[in-house]
C-alpha cells in the first residue's frame, strides 16, 4: 500500500486542537497513557497466544522499551504486542472508538483552562502523545502478518495523518514522539524513571530503558539531577534495565502499596478521573484461591441506571488478563464496583459461557459480594461522628476520621440501585436491610436507618411507617401523614423509584413489621386510646347513609367509600387495599409503558371536616363527591381522569 491520507474523525479533530492548544499542567501522562496502551497490547497478544502460541514468534517475552534521542529530538515507545494491521491503525488511531473518552469529549466546555485540567486528570490515551510531540510516527506489525505488512502511520497532529506499508522485521508497535522544543527535558533518562515510577510501577510488563555511563566510564549513582555533575556527558551502553517494579500492584502486599499508587490504578482500570471512594485488597485462600482489589468510584457513572451495563471487574489468572466486564462476578446490584480479580484456579481458556456455569466463580462472585457489603458496612458504621460529643472527634483515629461522611456520600450515589439487591440476593437481605437509609417525617437528610428508625418508636408502636411518593415534597404533605404528625410518630419518606418494588421483597425488619400508611385500613393499634377508637367507631356510624351515597356516586372510581381517623387537615385521601399495587407504582409502570393493573382505590373521608359535613342534604352531592376523589388523587401525585370535568365542577361551585 503507497501513502494514503485519511481525515481525522471530527471528534478527534476537536481533542487534538485541544491538547495542542492548551496550557498544560500536567504534561507527563503522556507516557502514562502510551505505556499502558502498549501494555494492553501485550496483554492482548497474551490472550490471543493462548489459542496460538506461533503468534510468539521467537520473542515470548512481553516488554516495552522507552529510547530517546536527544539530537532527534525523539522520545520512542516500543511494544512487542499485538500489534496493528494497516485497516487498524486506520480505524484506532483516527477515531475515538472508547464511549467513556466520547463521553468525556462532549463534556468539555471549549475553556481552555478547565479542559484543559479536564484532560489532565482523565487521560486521552495515544493523543495524549501530542501534549509533547508536534509529529508522531507510529510503526507497527500485527503479531502474525509477514515482514512486509508493516505500517507507517504519521500525523502532525492537525486534520489529517498519512498510512503506508513499509517492512518492518518484528511485530509490535513503536511510537515515535517528535518532541516539541519545550518538551526536550524528556529525553532524560532520569525523567523517564521518575514518571515510569509514579504512573506504572504497577504495570505487570518489565519497562526497559537501555543503561547508561559517563562517558569515563564511571556509572551514574541513582539521583535525578544529572546537571552539573561531570564533564563529558553520558552514552549509551547497549544493556538495557528493567525500571519499573513490574508487578502487576494486585499481586504486592498491602503494606507496599501507598494510597496514591491503589488511587492511580483505579483511575487506569476505570477512566473515571476522581479518586475512588475507598476499596478493599485482600488474598482470599481456601477451596478458590484468588486475590480481589474493589473499588467503590466516588460518583455514579451516567449510565448506572442501564442493568445492562457491563460489569466493571476485569479477570485475570494467574496475572494473565482474560477480559474486561467480568459481569458473573459481581451481581447486577453491585455493577458500579470496579476492579480486578486474579484467580488462581479458573482455566486460562474460560469462556464467558463457562463462567456463567463455573463453581469457582460462583465462589468468587459470593467473596466479592461479601467483600464489599463488608467494606459498605465500614463506611455506614463510621459515617456519623459518635453523638453528643465534640471532644470524641479528636480521639477517634485518623483512618475513623477519614471515614465520616463517607456514606451518606456513597449513598447519595449508589444507593437506590443497592436496593435492588433486596430483591435480587436474598442471601444478603438481612445485611441490605441495615445499609438502607431514609429521609423521614422528622429528619430531612436520607440518613435514617430502620435501626435508628427503631430506637426512636414510641411506646406501643407495633410497626415501622413509611409512606412512597414521586418526591421528597409530596411524601412530607401527603394527607396520609397528618395523624402520624398529630401524634408526634416518624414515618419513613421514601422517594426512590426501586423503593416500591424493593419494599416488596422486605416485610419487616428485626420482627417488627413495615407498613404503608397508604395501604389497608387505618389502624394504629395502641397508639390510639379507647376514647378515639370510640369516636371513631361512632361517627362511622353516623355517617353509613352518606358512605352509601358516595360509594354509589363513585362507584366507577372508588373501590370503596370509609370513614378514617388517618386525617386531621384534609378531607379525604386514596389508599389501596394491603396487598395492592400503590398508586404511584402503578403510574410509573404505565409511564414506562409497562402493563400495569387499573387500581381501584379506596376513598377515605375525615368525618370531622367541614368539607365532608356539608355532603349530607347537599344539593350538589354528586359534583362534591367527585371533587373529593380528585382532590385525593391530585394530593397524592396522580391526575384526574377527566381534568376538564374536575375543573367545570370546581368552577361550578366557586361561582
Ligand atoms: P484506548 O486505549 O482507550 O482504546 P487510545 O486512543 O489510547 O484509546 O487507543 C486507541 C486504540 O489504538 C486502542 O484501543 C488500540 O486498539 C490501538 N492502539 C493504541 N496503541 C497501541 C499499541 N501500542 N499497540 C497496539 N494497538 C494500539
């Protein structure tokens, strides 16, 4: 193939301008990103191999080599990886096939400072080569192809770049950074080590660079100013060194591991530019040997609420790298986990098929679940400073410190899709139940546990009273609240999408059962005396003539017609039957266009208010009744079925 010249992708085009044109503060990820393009490279060839080990060649060993030449003015990376065929380095290198680097493009602003800050912390991978180069030429061999199917790509960075075929005797990649001016202070040896070690210690594969002396022959002792210390200068001697630890950080004790360093690997794995929120790194022996390192990301990912989403565990065996997505090994409820899990025992070959079937994964799966509700557990048990004191914040230690507020920000991330595992992993149901919190009808922030709820019950109360609804507003006004608020008795306000559904799979907590106050007959068994029950009683009594009326007059809306003592301010309100589907999840599911039964409420009417006295002998009897049950409705969040009906009766009886 002669010289062809390809247009970059627009959005290519776009990020290329930036990175060229901006001020950068945090030049050196370039060779973070490059070195660890290179090493997927090589983790790829790795897998191939496995069904293939001719693509070895007569070079098994993975490694990378970083060279500069300081009269050429280039710093050179060098792979002996997979490698590009001609249509691949068309298709990688000229357009951003990546959804999370898409995803990151469109959210740059067109400020050149904070995108540019943007672009530091997030990486752009092989265009981040640009950020120091004004030319890059990338040569290259897929593992596999002839001598004579090498590929010269060449791009100044601008619109375009250039492909052609060359010869080229080994397979793998070379990146040939043409360094700009001002970015000659990488082709330093001293400097490369230095960002070698800070970005990709961690990196499995041995990074090599070649030896060098003074030109006496004295050896140069480890110490980054190479300025000033002697005449001559140094060359090269031929022998290449290994710089990096090359271990893969999974496989180092903990102890050897800084903060930053476990930091800098979840943003590798994960592309998410923030620190994690925590994680967890442990040696898991026993019947299925693996080694698992978690993160919990410090934000939710935009596309959480997809339950196809792939999972986000990388597997490896035996430090091999078999695939990214690991979904079978962490339930859908935890899918914003991310990480790695090295087992010792799975075959090199296993399949995504023969995960799904494997023991071992199923034990794998089960640690990891385990792992993290342990490390949630944590950050909930940590989350509040103990109470009533300001001195206990100086003796808790500084890791406790560390863990305040912790997860209440977990929550507010992840916390609905957690709820689905109440549904979903009945084994840990117990456990869920305890990470869940709650605003309530006394505490506005969602920080209430069912064990706090609990510890704040009144004398006699018999059961744990939460009430769903569309939003934080409508769950604290609903009319349903308003004897709970009389009596001074919390309810839980919950406002989650999942929560009607996940509410399904949990009926109590530690033995004291959960209940709607909009589902079934009101009953707050000892928490009324004998007097209001009385009362009750009596004016149900009184009012079975009117009852009759209205359950005749709504008969095609109102399941049925009761007095009820739930009310103080309002003069009715719509509850469904125990086991019913609420209101507000049957309106959601239509809204989703899902089928979803037609309920038929129950009408609920407050003996005491004027509104509903004056029914009795009303000549407007029937339009008053309708304009109950579709004030209830609307209170409630729903809308009438028939809006301008509501609205010609209201106005009827306004004038
Ligand atoms: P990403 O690594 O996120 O996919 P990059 O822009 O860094 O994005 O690279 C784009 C693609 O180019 C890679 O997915 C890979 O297919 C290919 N590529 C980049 N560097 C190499 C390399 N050293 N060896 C083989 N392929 C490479």
């Amino acid at each position: 193939m002669s010289k062809q010249t390809h247009a970059f992708q627009a959005e290519v085009a776009q990020l290329l301008h930036l990175v060229t044109h901006s001020l950068y503060s945090n030049q050196e990820i370039f060779l973070r990103e490059l070195i660890s393009n290179a090493s997927d490279a090589c983790d790829k060839l790795r897998f191939e191999a496995l069904n293939n080990s001719a693509l070895f060649e007569d070079a098994p060993e993975l490694q990378v080599r970083l060279s500069f030449d300081k009269a050429a003015k280039t710093l050179t990376i060098t792979d002996n990886g997979i490698g590009m065929t001609a249509q691949e380095a068309i298709d990688h290198l000229g357009t951003i096939a990546k959804s999370g680097t898409k995803d990151f493009v469109s959210k740059l602003s067109g400020d050149q400072k904070s995108d540019a800050q943007l672009i530091g912390q997030f990486g752009v991978g092989f265009y981040s080569g640009f950020i120091v180069a004004d030319k890059i030429t990338v040569e290259t061999r897929r593992a596999g192809a002839t001598p004579a199917e090498g590929v010269r790509w060449i791009s100044g960075g601008t619109g375009d770049f250039e492909v052609e075929t060359i010869e080229l005797p080994k397979r793998g990649t070379s990146v040939i950074l043409h360094l700009r001016e001002e970015a000659l202070e990488y082709a330093n040896t001293w400097k490369l080590k230095e960002i070698v070690g800070k970005y990709s210690d961690h990196i499995s594969l041995p990074i090599l660079m070649e030896k060098e002396e003074w030109k006496d022959g004295e050896l140069i002792e480890p110490n980054n100013e190479e300025g000033g210390r002697q005449p001559g200068g140094m060359v090269k001697t031929g022998e290449w060194e290994t710089i990096n630890k090359a271990s893969a950080l999974w496989t180092r004790p903990k102890k050897d591991i800084t903060d930053e360093q476990y930091a800098d690997f979840y943003k590798q794995i994960s592309r998410d530019f923030e620190a994690p929120l925590t994680w967890t790194h442990n040696r898991v022996e026993g019947s299925t040997e693996y080694t698992q390192l978690l993160y919990i990301p410090s934000k939710a990912p935009q596309d959480l609420w997809n339950r196809d989403k792939k999972a986000g565990i990388k597997l490896y065996v035996k430090r091999v790298f078999i695939m990214d997505d690991a979904e079978a090994l962490m339930p859908s409820y935890l899918r914003f986990v991310k990480g790695v899990v090295d087992s010792a025992d799975l075959p090199l070959n296993v399949s995504r098929e023969l995960l799904q079937e494997s023991r071992d994964v199923k034990a794998i799966r089960e640690g990891c679940t385990k792992r993290v509700l342990s490390m949630l557990e944590d950050l909930a048990k940590h989350d509040k400073a103990p109470e009533a004191t300001d001195d206990v914040t100086d003796v808790l230690s500084e890791e406790d410190k560390a863990k305040l507020g912790q997860y209440s920000k977990f929550y507010a991330e992840f916390g609905a899709v957690l709820k689905e595992g109440l549904g979903e992993d009945f084994g840990n149901q117990a456990r869920l139940s305890k990470l869940l919190r709650f605003a309530s009808s006394t505490h506005d922030t969602v920080s209430v546990s069912f064990a706090d709820y609990m510890a704040r019950m009144k004398d006699g109360q018999d059961a744990i009273y939460y009430i769903t609804a569309d939003t934080l507003a409508a769950a604290k006004n609903s009319p349903q609240l308003e004897v709970f608020k009389k009596k001074g008795i919390e309810v839980l306000l919950m406002t989650d999408r999942v929560d009607e559904w996940a509410l399904n799979f949990v009926n109590e907590f530690d033995g004291t059962p959960l209940q709607s106050v909009a589902k079934g007959a009101f009953d707050l068994g000892k928490l009324q005396d004998e007097e209001e029950k009385k009362a009750a009683e009596d004016a149900a009594e009184t009012f079975k003539p009117v009852l009759a009326k209205l359950k005749e007059a709504l008969k095609d809306k109102a399941e049925d017609v009761r007095v009820t003592s739930r009310l103080v301010d309002s003069p009715a309100c719509l509850v469904v039957t125990d086991d019913g589907m609420s209101m507000q999840l049957a309106r959601m599911l239509k809204q989703a266009g899902q089928q979803a039964p037609e309920v038929k409420p129950v009408l609920e009417v407050n003996p005491e208010h004027a509104l509903v006295k004056k029914l009795d002998g009303s000549v407007h009897f029937h339009d008053l009744a309708h304009i109950l049950f579709d004030q209830a409705l609307l209170a409630e969040g729903g809308l009438p079925a028939d809006p301008a009906a509501y609205v010609k009766r209201v106005n009827a009886l306004l004038s």
